[in-house]
C-alpha cells in the first residue's frame, strides 16, 4: 500500500512536470516563434533540465504535436474529437437546429483554445517540412464537419435539398479559425459574439426555414 502511494505520488509530479513543460512551450512559441524558440530556452522557462525534455517527448517537433493535441482537446486524455462529450451530446439532440447550436458552442470553444497557436504552426510547418509530415494528409477538420453535417442533415428541420458534401463545406469554411480571428482578434468581436453570428449565418444554409423566419433565404426576384 506505501509503494502504491509513493507511486501514485511520483505519477502526479510527472503529470505537473510535464505539464509544465508543455505550458513553457507554449507560452514561448506564440511569444517568440517555433523555429527559434530552443529545448533550452524551454527547459529554463519550466525550470528543468534539457535533459528531462527530452527523455519526456524526445524532440522539439514531438513537443509541438502534443501541445497542439492537447490544446485541441482540451485536456491530456487520448480521446478523438468526435468520440468527445461535446460532439456526442450534438449528435443526440433532437432536431437540425439544436444540434446546429450545439455544434457550434462546441467549435467556439476549441477555436478559443486553438487560435493562439495557429499562426505559429503555420510558420513552423512552412519552415519545417517534418513538421506538416506529422499530421494526416486529410483535414482532420473535415472529416469531424462532415460527420457533424451528416448527422444534422438526417434530422427534423434539415434542408432537404442540402448535399452531404456542401453542408460540410459550409461548417469546414464559417467554423474555421481564420474566420474566428478575423473577428475576433482583429475586429475586437467577443467569442460569444463569433458564436452567435455562426449560429445565424449557418442556420439559413442547413434548417428549413419557417413562415415567420426573417433570416430564411428569400427565392430570387423574379425577372420576367
């Protein structure tokens, strides 16, 4: 029972240290740039040796993949995004527009973690080809929009003259992080704000409208 205790005890300060780490990388690679931002230059920011960074993620390229997975996540659990709580609870609402709310909130959140980072990540893939190489060729994005629109298009109050296929092109495009910091970082938008304005550009573009919808599509003017 001692040896499980002084265990568990050496597993927590493991999981702090690492976390540590992984937050002093943070911090210096949005602050300064991946590229020349050193195991060094972190290991002083999270006081540890270099050494202990690399026994822990073996280089600096494996350090900034799980540091974009979890921030992704949201936590150090090894668990898909749409094996997620959030994206399950979607995926069981009852109607097209609820589960188009509760997709949405979900997005908002991960892009409020994710923002900070992807201009960083943007830099380092186009400066380091090994980096890019660590991620899989198909969007992963992409495919969690597509199951999003999938399932939302098989309810009550979906389009129905909505393909598969734009329906996850319209969620992949309006729920992107660009779009995220063009509104929110550069026009001074709150995320609740962002979510909102997802919210009612999407709900035209994938529910049915109603009779008294003002935000429904309006068909064309007549030219005749």
């Amino acid at each position: 029972m001692a040896a499980e205790k002084v265990e568990g005890k050496r597993a927590a300060k493991a999981r702090q240290t690492r976390e540590r780490m992984l937050e002093a990388a943070r911090e210096l690679f949005v602050e300064q740039g991946y590229g020349v931002t050193t195991l060094q230059d972190i290991a002083n920011r999270a006081g540890v040796a270099v050494q202990t960074i690399y026994f822990t993620f073996t280089n600096k390229r494996s350090l900034l993949k799980e540091l974009v997975d979890i921030t992704v996540a949201g936590d150090h659990e090894p668990v898909a995004t749409m094996d997620r709580p959030w994206f399950r609870e979607a995926l069981a609402t009852p109607s097209a527009e609820e589960h188009l709310r509760a997709h949405v909130h979900g997005t908002r959140l991960i892009l409020a973690r994710v923002a900070p980072l992807t201009s960083m990540v943007h830099a380092a893939m186009t400066t380091d080809p090994a980096v890019a190489s660590m991620w899989p060729h198909e969007d992963p994005r992409h495919v969690v929009q597509t199951a999003a629109a999938r399932s939302l298009l098989s309810k009550p109050g979906a389009r129905p003259d909505v393909p598969e296929g734009h329906a996850a092109d319209v969620l992949y495009g309006i729920l992107s992080t660009d779009l995220y910091l063009l509104f929110v970082r550069r026009r001074g938008w709150s995320p609740e704000q962002w979510e909102q304005w997802a919210f009612d550009t999407l709900r035209p573009q994938l529910c049915a409208a109603t009779t008294d919808d003002p935000s429904a599509p309006q068909p064309p003017a007549s030219t005749a």
